[in-house]
C-alpha cells in the first residue's frame, strides 16, 4: 500500500493517486483495449468519454503507455522494512542506519569506511533478497550545481538529482539545497550526516561520492572512515500484476459498481 508516513505534502500529489472512478474507468478500457485492438486512440478516447461521461484522454494513456500512475516518483511502502522508489525502479530498507540498528557498524552511530560499506552492502541478506549494494550517482553528474559558502570555500556540490540519494532527498521529500534535512518520507534513521555511494570519483586519486543528509550536498572524501551505509537493490520487492489479472481486477470493480448500483434501487423500492 502507498505510506500513510508521508511528512511532506510533494511525496505524494492527489493526482498521483489512483481513484475508485478512474480504476473503474480503467477497467472499461481495458475491456475495449482487448477486444476492439483496431481503435484508434482518438476514437478509443472519444468511446470511453461517451460510456462514462468522465474519463480523459490522461486515463487513456495510462492504459495505452503501460498503465503508468503517475509521472512523478512515488515511494510505495512494501512492509518489512522496504520502500520502492517508482523513479529509480529501485527498493530502499526502509532503515536508513540498519547497520547500526544490527550493531554491524564499526563505531557507535553506524559508520564504517567505504569498502567495509560496500562489502556490508554486498553480502546484506535482508527480505529474502541477496543483491543489495550501496546507492549510486552519475559522474559527472549535469544536473549539479556547485555550493560556495560565505567564505567562498566550496563545500560540494547541490541539486544532484541524478544520484539516487540526491533524487531521494530533493524529488521525493522535496528538502532544499543547504538543508536542514526537514523532509524524510516513510523512512526513519536517516542520519543528518554522509553517506557512502558506491560510484568512485572518475578524476585522479581513488576518492567515493558521498552524500550529506545535513546539506544536501555531494562530495569526495578519503574513504578510511567513517561514514554511513544504506542498502538499495534494483527494482521492486512485489509481483506486478499481468494484464489478465488487470482485467479480473477491473471486471471485479465493475462488477461491484453494478452490484452497488441495484442496490441502491431496491432501497428506493
């Protein structure tokens, strides 16, 4: 189901969501979309305004692009303790600091140095799922933008939503370049400090991308230590659905909108 965790207002958007008109508008697409293939998107866009007098040509092309939700990442809560990422197609442990959570750091507070993180990452069995590693950023990244300081010091890098964690903190929580970090979804122990990535700086010396959760900003570092280390794997945790079982599922909302509706008259009468 879609976390009810959310603490900002941009990490899910009303339109974002899915209402019990538009599935059942859907689900009479659908229906169309198999048995009459040969239309046309216009003509099947004009059949389903007639039929139900309220769905538009943004229903239409979810069903016809692939039934996409939304244009705008969503983090969808799968249980035990994993988050799926719509943008990246990628699922986060929903503890941010499992490490430490495990007393797997090798200090205190979680942190570790970056091969110790990549190697905890790489040999991570959590929810039955072996193939996590460390998040990852472009290098470069285009979408950056350089941060100076007050004192003309370059302190990293902002706006990189390119990185996962960047994407996750600016997109998805909707925090602002700087900090503070205000924002965290349906996540808990993100610490307001770096996290290790596993992409290496292209440029000379053999130097991590990290990010920092207290400014929103990306930097290189040494790698001894000691920062901290948060596993995602690629794509969803959950089965997605075939479109004949798409089809059941509409048919059965259909069903019941009919159900519901005669319903409604035998009271009348």
């Amino acid at each position: 189901m879609l976390s009810e965790k959310f603490t900002h207002p941009w990490a899910v958007r009303k339109h974002d969501l899915l209402t019990i008109k538009q599935l059942l508008c859907l689900a009479r697409i659908l229906r169309m979309k198999i048995f009459r293939e040969s239309l046309h998107l216009k003509s099947l866009t004009k059949e389903v305004r007639v039929m139900t007098g309220r769905c538009t040509l943004v229903a239409v092309l979810m069903v016809v692009l692939g039934f996409t939700v939304s244009a705008h990442a969503i983090l969808i809560d799968r249980g035990d303790g994993m988050i799926y990422d719509t943008g990246f197609n990628i699922t986060w442990l929903q503890d941010a600091n499992y490490a430490q959570t495990r007393g797997l750091g090798y200090n205190s507070t979680g942190g570790m140095s970056w091969r110790d993180a990549m190697s905890w990452a790489e040999n991570l069995d959590y929810g039955g799922y072996t193939d996590w590693r460390l998040p990852s950023t472009l290098d470069p990244d285009p979408s950056c933008s350089d941060s100076i300081n007050a004192d003309g010091i370059y302190v990293g890098s902002v706006n990189c939503i390119g990185s996962e964690f960047g994407h996750l903190y600016y997109i998805e929580f909707g925090n602002a370049p700087g900090g503070p970090l205000l924002y965290t979804g349906p996540f808990f122990n993100i610490q307001p400090g770096v996290y290790w990535t596993s992409t290496e700086f292209l440029g000379p010396g053999s130097y991590p991308w990290q990010f920092s959760f207290y400014s929103g900003s990306q930097i290189i570092f040494d790698p001894g230590c000691c920062d901290y280390a948060w596993a995602v794997r690629d794509g969803d945790v959950a089965a997605v659905p075939e479109p004949a079982t798409l089809l059941l599922l509409g048919s059965g909302l259909v069903g019941l909108a009919l159900m519901r509706k005669k319903f409604k008259k035998w009271k009348i009468l």
